[in-house]
C-alpha cells in the first residue's frame, strides 16, 4: 500500500478543523476535491475515516488511530521540504494568532522588513483578545497572554506583564478615590469577559503570597480590551489591565492610577506552535521573527 502524502494532509486538517468547507479554505480548494480525496483514502485504507452528517464531521475509531501517525508524517515531510530551502528563502504560509494591540502597534507596522527578506512568504495574521483553538483552527502558531493550559501546544516563555488600577478622573470624582480594599463596596469595575459570560464581577488583589478576588458591582460588560479601556475613559469604572497598554492612556490625562499597591497577578506571556518536535523551517523563522519584535516589550518572567 503506497498512501498519498496529499491526501493525509487533507485528512488531518479536517480532522483538526472538523469542516470539509474551512479546510478546502485553508489548503487553497474546493470542498468537493476534499470530499474526493478523502473518499480515495478511505477506499484505499478499507475503512472510515469520519462519521458524517449535515451540521458535523466526527472521526471514527478507525480516524482517531490514524490521527496522530498522520500529523508526524505531514509534519516530518513538510520539514523535509523545506530543509534545503535555505538558499531560495522560505514559502508558503504561516497562520498566526496574536492579540489585538499586539498586532496593531508592535507586529504589523514592522511585517515589512520580514516580507522583504523572504518575498516568498505568505502570513495570515488573526487579531482577537479571545482564546482560540489553535488545533482546530488552523493556527501554526499563537501568542498568549494568561495560564497556558494547553498542553499540546509548545513554545517559549517571552515575559510577563504587570498590571496596574485605573478609573477616569469622571469616574473618581463621582464615587471617591478608592484608598484601602473595602472602599471597593462603594465603587464599580468594568467587567471584561471575552465570551461575554456570567462571571461574578470581581477585583483580583494580592493576599498572604497569592492572589484573591474582591466581588464588586459592575453596570458594563465588555468582551475587547479596546472596549475595557474606552469603558473606564468613559467613567463606568475600574479597571486592571497592563502597564505597557495604560502608558498610552495615561500620558493623556484620561486614566488615572488608584490601589497603587493591590495590582492583580502579573499575566505570562508565551509564544507557542502546534507542532510539537517537527517545527518547520518557515514557522520557526518566523516565530524567531516574532521573539525580536517582542523581546523588550514584555518585563522578564521570573521563575518561582
């Protein structure tokens, strides 16, 4: 049996994406071609490889064994193909996930320079502030801001970021500068909640070596950090977000800082690939690429 390398690379991306349609987008064909070429597979195997309905595509036993076998060997021939590509530059494309400000003042203002050393590269770039699914949905790498708590995903640390208090001088002078923790029954926060969920708003603080939550009131919730902040702007509450976004705001005169010693946890900062020990060529360059853009940016991660 002589198994086609195209067709397993079909395979294990509607098997990570779970739609023919979003597949066949990503490889650049139509759905019907996905649909034959996995028909083909399955007939040359002798089994079935996805359980198929109108709304959703599910792998079968028999899929869920071949699963991981066929990522190592897409992965291990798509290194193969580059490893002697040095000399020509890098191709094809490299799918990233980054956050929203992330991308707008620090990544794409210098994406240039990248391109015009390897002309050949392609990047797809999506800006979101929520957590994605970098299996499912495509992504070859993603920076995170947060508790990593993907274990298939594999990266490097970049640093921290320090948060820091803020309320408009609106906002303060309407309910007081909040000066100790219980002052924090008479104030509001804005909530940031990225699926716009039913969390109890809250006021992260330190206490005895760790962190606690101080429930508050809230009258906004928001799902952007670009929203999280215009809300505080616009006198609806406190807020904790990173020193490095507040430089901004502050510099104008629009934030001011308040419990200057009750700061929420420092948020880690990882760069990370889906593609465990067979990173190819063109997604490690890049993500080199991406650790000098970021390298001063964040504060150094302290190991405990």
């Amino acid at each position: 049996m002589s198994l086609d390398l195209d067709s397993l690379k079909i395979f294990v991306k509607v098997a990570e994406l779970g739609n023919f349609t979003r597949a066949g987008e990503q490889l650049g064909m139509p759905k019907a071609r996905v649909s034959l070429r996995l028909k083909a597979l399955e007939a040359e195997l002798g089994c079935q490889l996805f359980q198929r309905s109108t709304r959703v595509v599910r792998l079968t036993p028999d899929g869920e064994e071949l699963l991981p076998r066929a990522r190592r060997l897409v992965q291990e021939a798509d290194e193969l193909g580059t490893l002697f590509q040095a000399a020509r530059g890098l191709r094809g494309r490299v799918r990233i996930d980054l956050p929203v400000n992330v991308a707008r003042e620090l990544i794409l203002p210098r994406l240039p320079e990248l391109l015009a050393r390897h002309p050949h590269l392609e990047v797809l770039i999506n800006t979101t502030d929520r957590r994605t699914e970098p299996f499912r949905e495509g992504f070859d790498c993603v920076l995170r801001v947060g508790a990593q708590r993907d274990s298939e995903l594999v990266g490097r640390k970049l640093g921290v970021l320090r948060m820091m208090n803020y309320a408009s001088p609106a906002y303060l002078k309407k309910y007081g500068t909040p000066r100790k923790l219980e002052d924090l029954d008479r104030n509001l926060v804005v909530h940031y909640s990225p699926g716009l969920g039913a969390e109890t708003p809250s006021f992260e603080y330190p206490h005895e070596g760790g962190y606690r939550e101080w429930p508050m009131r809230s009258m906004v919730t928001v799902s952007s950090v670009d929203a999280y902040v215009a809300a505080c702007r616009a006198g609806l509450g406190i807020i904790q977000i990173p020193r490095r976004r507040s430089r901004l705001d502050v510099g104008e005169g629009e934030l001011v800082e308040v419990l200057p010693e009750l700061t929420c946890m420092p948020m880690p900062v990882s760069l990370l690939h889906t593609y465990g020990r067979s990173l190819p060529r063109r997604v490690r360059v890049v993500m080199n690429w991406l650790t000098e853009q970021l390298t001063n940016y964040f504060e150094p991660h302290e190991e405990g």
